[in-house]
C-alpha cells in the first residue's frame, strides 16, 4: 500500500515538473524565496497534520480488527449479548460439539479470550488478553509467526506474543520466562501484525493454556476476631499458587469440558453454502447467539471504537487544526504578495485584463503552493508511518486518502487566496500614475 502512494506523489512531482512554466504566478512566487519556504513549511505542517490524523484514525479503526480480518473462518458464533470483539459474554465449549452438527458447517474451531496480568521476573506487572486457540486448528491466525512455531504453544504454559508489545513485557525474546496471572509461562515464538493499538498485549497460546490462566483463580478470605472491649481486628488472607514453582512441577493443564466458557465458535461453510441460510440455522438451533460473517463483526467492532468511543472526534479535530493553520499561513502570504505587486496587477487591469485573469494568477500561485507544499508532506508522512509501524502503531495511508488529501489542500490553498482576491478586486488602476 505504501508503495502505491510513494509511486503517486513521484509521478505527481514529473508531471509538476514539466508542466512548470515561467507564468506571472510563478515568478511572484519564487520571487522571495524565505517568504516562499516560510508558506511552505506551514503547508508541509497542515499536509502532515492531517495526513497522520486520518491515517492514525484509519490505522486505528483496521487494528481493532485485525485477528478478525486474518482468520479464515466465513461466520464467527458468539453471545447474543456480544458488544465488540473483546467485550461479550461467553459460550459453553460443549456448544463447538452442537455447532459441527448442524447442516453446512464444514469445520468448527473454539476461541478463548480472557485478561490475566503479566508478572516478568524483574520490573512491573501489566495487562494481557490471553487468546487460546487450537494451535492445529486451521480457521484462526494468529498472524506471521517470525520466531519459533505455532505447534510449540501445545506445551503447558507455552505462550506467544507480538513482537511490537517484547519491551512492555520486558521480554528479551524466545526463552523468556514470567507469571500471567498466578502461573509460569514462557515465550516460545513470536509473531507480528496481530496487535491492535487499544488492545492490551496479546498473549497466544492453546486452547488448554488458555482455560488454565484464566480459570486459575485467587482465593481471598478475611478472617476477624473480637479484641479487648469490642474491638474487631481482620486478617485478610490471600491463597494463590506460587510463583516460584518450576514448571514440572504445577499439574498440566487439562482439556476443555462440555461446561468451561469460551468466548467464540469459528465456522468453516461447505462450499456453495449460502452463509445467509447458514446464519440462521445456526441462530436457532445454539440458543442465545449470534452468527455474524466475517465483515459483518470487524463492522461491528470498528463501529463501536469509532462511534462509541471520543477518539474519532479528537483525531478529526486535530486534522482541523492542520487546515486552519495552513490556511493562515498560504492567506497570509498570498495577501503580502499581492501587497507588494499591487503596481502590477494595476497595470494589467489598465491594460484591459479582466478580474476574472486577475484571479487567474492567483488561485495559479494557490495551487503551485499546494502542490509543492503537498509532496514533502506526503513523503514525510510515508517515512514516519514505516518508523512507528515496527512499534505496532498503524498509520494507514492509501492511495484514496493520499489523494483526498491533495484534494484538501488544494481546496485549502484555493480558498485562502479569497482574501488576496479581495484586495485586486478594489484595485484602482490609476495607481500606476501615482508615485
């Protein structure tokens, strides 16, 4: 995608070249050069500005989706009481047997999700979403594994997790070994593009793996006692398993049983089976769940982060910003370059030219800036969405809102030559004879 939008912008910089010519436009222009570079630095900025909001935004809006976009499953199952995909109530695994039964259903795999913390040897303890799937399975991704192998997670307390996410773990690769919850568990591969930007760290494992972290709970009791005269003193006592165990020595996790909760069923539909049809089979006969496509859950999930949540809304405002300050900046030069050509375009208006050619050079002079202002941006914009992509950070630019926001800037330049326009329009052309 990114070199899509690289080859756009250098054929946009060949075409510019050769259409340049030695208009009046472009010689009021390049005539002050600081002020020249000062007007296009403040575009640079507005084209920056919101090029990475909306690219975070867009960025921001795939990554929520990203495990369900990778997987090769055509209906994920879950809860009808199901808000986004981290948020919804859980099934049964005895469900999973139920929905390989019913009519079209090719293949059927169970997902787990649940929050443990994250305990490293040395430092502070951070939160997980532990997702368990069968690592043999077929219908789930976990993305592009870059270390290890997938089949390595059917160990007991072997787990997996995104490269972007190894330093907030304090994790130094392969081999490193920590508590998630009250358990061990160590790394055994790494993988890449899976995490999303609001997500806690992801942390793969098995289906097994996956129930015992969750379900290992911590049992608290307080005990009181009456001391002296009706005084009452309690001792909170905390029971949890230890640490410090190795790993043979904590039970192996055992399989999954008809009751303990999952949070999704992926299914595989035979093919040439209308998914449709098959939505609605599977609705009535797994009470109190809903069938949903692929598309039809990452909608669901970008739907709610984007009009639920405030971070459209702080995002777009600072894309708005970027406007309003290009847009000072190119009226302000526009205006001063105007001023100070007043005596010329007095001339040409005695001369017969119409106000119509006036504002010709103008909006021309408008359009050269937002171009030449546009193309540094952009490519500023590409290299900084590379740098933070290794971090985990998407900044989405594609060739569609490459070109929207040439569109904006153009638009934006366009319209703050209104106000240079304004002043040629009360141009008396007289003040050629005035000293």
């Amino acid at each position: 995608m990114a070199e899509k939008v690289v080859l756009f912008v250098l054929h946009l910089s060949l075409f510019l070249y050769k259409k340049l010519t030695k208009t009046i436009a472009r010689k009021n222009l390049l005539e002050d050069i600081p002020r020249f570079i000062v007007a296009q630095a403040g575009i640079l900025f507005a084209v920056s500005l919101v090029t990475i909001q909306t690219g975070i935004l867009n960025g921001f809006a795939r990554s929520t989706t990203l495990l369900i976009d990778k997987s090769n499953a055509d209906i994920w199952i879950a809860s009808d009481e199901m808000v986004n995909f981290e948020l919804t109530d859980p099934l049964l695994y005895g469900q999973l047997s139920q929905a390989k039964t019913i009519q079209g259903v090719q293949q059927a795999e169970a997902l787990i999700l649940g929050g443990v913390r994250w305990r490293p040897q040395n430092g502070e303890m951070s939160p997980l979403m532990v997702i368990g799937f069968n690592p043999d399975g077929q219908l789930f991704n976990p993305g592009n594994v870059i270390e290890g192998n997938v089949k390595d997670l059917k160990e007991p307390f072997a787990v997996m997790a995104d490269q972007s996410r190894l330093s907030s773990m304090l994790s130094e690769g392969i081999g490193t070994t920590a508590i998630a919850g009250s358990l061990p568990a160590k790394l055994v591969a790494v993988t890449k593009g899976t995490q999303s930007i609001v997500s806690s760290t992801l942390l793969f494992t098995s289906l097994e793996n996956a129930n015992t972290y969750i379900s290992a709970g911590i049992n608290a009791e307080v005990n009181c006692k009456v001391v002296g005269a009706g005084n009452l003193q309690c001792t909170k006592v905390v029971d949890k398993k230890d640490p410090t165990k190795k790993l043979e020595e904590i039970p192996t996790p055992k399989k999954l049983e008809i009751a303990d909760p999952i949070a999704y069923i992926l299914v595989k539909a035979k093919p040439g089976e209308d998914l449709q049809a098959l939505k609605q089979r599977i609705e009535e006969e797994i009470k109190g769940t809903n069938a949903y496509t692929k598309e039809e859950l990452s909608e669901k999930t970008r739907f709610f982060w984007l009009a639920r949540t405030n971070i459209g809304l702080v995002l777009g405002m600072g894309a708005v910003v970027g406007v309003i300050v290009g847009i000072v900046v190119v009226a302000q030069i526009l205006y001063s370059s105007v001023s100070d050509h007043i005596k010329e375009f007095g001339t040409l208006k005695a001369m017969g030219a119409s106000d119509k050619e006036l504002y010709a050079v103008i909006v021309e002079q408008a359009i050269w800036m937002a171009v030449l202002g546009y193309i540094p941006g952009m490519l500023v914009c590409l290299g900084l969405s590379g740098w933070v992509a290794s971090k985990g950070i998407i900044i989405l630019i594609t060739p569609w809102s490459a070109l929207g926001v040439l569109g904006v800037t153009v638009i934006m330049c366009v319209g703050s030559a209104f106000f240079a326009i304004q002043k040629v329009t009360r141009i008396d052309p007289a003040i050629v004879f005035k000293a």
